[in-house]
C-alpha cells in the first residue's frame, strides 16, 4: 500500500497492511530547533513516516466586517522567565471589548478572555468577523505536493478551537464557562446556538469549494471528562457537534473528534455525535485515562482512532528502544486496524533518534 492507501484505510476502519502513524503535527518550534528548520513535508520525509499534513482553506471577510472590528495592541514586557504578554483593545461601533495574550518561544495563551459578560458576547456575535468565501488555492498546493505519501487534514472556521464548547471556553476562560453553564444554561446555549450557526455556514462554504481535505477535526480538551462530567457534555457539547458532524458528513468529509484529556467516559457521546472517529487517546501517563485496548473493545467497531503515543515519555524523554516497545504495545490494542498511531499531543523537545525509531517500529507492526 502507498501512505495515501494506508491511511485512507484506516480512515475507513478498515486494516491496512501495516499500523500507519504520524505526528499531532510540528511544532515551529522542534523543526527550527531539532530538525534545521525545514517545513512538516520535510520532517516527514527525513524520518520516512506516513504524512499527515495539517493544512486548511484561507477564509475571505467583507471589508465591512473587517472594518467593524478593529484592534489594537499595547506591549506589556517581557518577564524573566522570556515571557512576553500584551493587551488587546477591540473598537467595534457598538463598543470596545479587551483581552490579553501571552507568549514565548514554544506557544502562545489568553490571561484575560475577550468576553466577561453576557453584554461582551452581544458586541462578539454582532461584529466578529464571519467568513463570506474560501479560498483554497494554499490548501490545492499541499495536496499537489502531498500526492500518494498520506492524507490533508484540517479544521473549518472556527474561534479558538473547532468545537462550540471548546470555542466557548476560548472566549470566557474554561473554569468561567463551567460556572456560566451552571448558573446561566439558558445563556449558555444562546451562545453555542449561534455559534453553531456561523460554524455550519463555514463548513458548507468548504463543501461548495470542495476543499481537499481528507479529515476534519472537530470538538477540543474543554469536553474532555478530565474537565466536565457526562451530563455537561450531553447537555453543552452534543447537540452542537452533532450538528457540525450532520455539516461536515453532508459536504463529503470523514470527521474525528478529538478530547485531548479524558474520554473513557465520553466514548458512547462520541459515537453519538456521529463522528467517524476519535482522537487524541492519551493514557494516564500523560494525566489522561485512555486504554486504547479497553476503547477499541467497546466503540472500536464504529470509530477509527489517532493518538495514544506518549509523546513525553517517548519522543522526549525516551529511547529508541523504549519507542519500539511503546508502539508495539499500541499496535496490539487494535489487532484489527482502524488505527493511526501518533504521539497524544504536540512535542518540542526530543533526539529525532527516538522519531526515527517511532517510524521504524511502524513498520514493524504489520497485520
């Protein structure tokens, strides 16, 4: 089989002639520090791995839009660990909302989210720039490029994150949307509500441009069950993902979800939700709680998976020795296929030995 065969196999739940793998995509960071500063093509290609490359279409806005919704930034310093942060003022006609951004080498993160009140969603959902067309010139280019070595996947327009809770938690913080989903459902869903409106628009623009995507990815770690309960998910994430599920199936695209934390108890509200498959599997080694085998007993006949390598005990912290011994362990769990192995999270450290010995062992684990 070509990479291309392998994983579209494995998208299909189906059993390839050997475990396809790749990596929660790279991190800027690790290539210019660990790998010379090529791009994800080369990564992949010097390690000999199935490519799974993250690209996506370019949104296009109306100048109004983007003329309703003007920020500016203050510099706030650098502290002494090389943290820089900043403080963004958004001027929309109906007001000003703020929020601050912090940043380093490796990554980015809010310290104040945009909305703190009912009142801030209101000036969110009137002026927030929505896509009206898509552009997927960039996004042809990477398939062209990719050929038969592996699959395109992304993600549709989305704030934050593609999921509408996951979105949520990125506008008001994650602690304060629990509290909110707690103390104001109603609102809540009014949020999600119309949220989920411009997000199935943006996914049926994508359909209509027939954007080469293999995969598309949506829900986040806010719906994980390391961070809500069952009933919280049922009630704040269901409704909505299956709706971007009902969009993404209607316009032609394999979907998996993806909880970047604990799923053992989300598994049947995944397969209810209607998406294909479920990613990113992280085992308790990492401060999640998948056993892949445990999944794949019990929803593994209706959803493929991605993930469940750790990547800190693997990439970074490992041997090659102790990653061949990881990735076969994983490729038992699923003895039927409809797997894609590949580190549980991004990573930025780490010997490119021990990747190369992931790509190794890969090949090693045939069906």
């Amino acid at each position: 089989m070509t990479s291309r065969e392998r994983m579209l196999t494995a998208l299909e739940n189906g059993r390839p002639d050997r475990l396809p793998g790749q990596v929660h995509s790279w991190m800027r960071y690790y290539l210019q520090n660990f790998l010379g500063g090529c791009d994800q093509f080369e990564a992949y290609e010097r390690f000999g791995l199935d490519m799974a490359i993250y690209s996506g279409p370019s949104w296009i806005y109306s100048d109004r839009d983007l003329a309703n919704w003007q920020e500016s930034d203050t510099f706030l310093g650098t502290d002494e660990t090389g943290a820089s942060s900043k403080r963004c003022v958004v001027t929309t006609p109906g007001g000003e909302l703020t929020y601050t951004v912090g940043w380093n080498d490796i990554t980015s993160w809010h310290t104040e989210p945009i909305i703190k009140t009912p009142a801030d969603f209101e000036l969110w959902d009137r002026y927030y720039p929505v896509p009206v067309g898509v552009d997927c010139t960039q996004l042809r280019r990477d398939r062209d490029r990719l050929g038969d070595r592996g699959i395109v996947r992304g993600i549709s327009w989305c704030y934050g994150q593609p999921g509408p809770w996951q979105s949520f938690c990125f506008m008001v913080g994650t602690q304060e949307a629990i509290l909110f989903a707690i103390d104001d459902p109603e609102w809540v869903h009014h949020v999600l509500e119309r949220y989920t409106q411009k997000t199935v628009r943006c996914i049926e623009m994508m359909g209509e441009a027939k954007a080469p995507l293999d995969l598309v990815e949506i829900g986040g770690g806010a719906g994980s069950n390391t961070v809500i309960s069952p009933a919280m998910h049922r009630e704040f994430c269901l409704p909505y993902d299956r709706r971007q599920v009902d969009a993404l199936h209607a316009a032609g695209y394999k979907v998996v979800y993806h909880l970047c934390g604990g799923l053992m108890q989300m598994l049947d509200l995944v397969v209810e939700n209607g998406s294909d498959g479920l990613e990113t599997m992280t085992p308790p080694s990492m401060g999640a709680d998948c056993d892949l085998a445990e999944a794949n007993r019990r929803v593994g006949d209706r959803l493929f998976f991605v993930g469940g390598f750790d990547q800190n005990q693997g990439f970074e912290n490992g041997t090659p020795e102790s990653v061949r011994e990881q990735v076969f362990r994983l490729h038992t769990c699923c003895p039927d296929g409809g797997y894609i192995c590949s580190p549980s999270d991004h990573f930025f450290t780490g010997d490119p030995a021990n990747i190369q010995a992931f790509a190794d062992a890969l090949k090693e684990c045939v069906y």
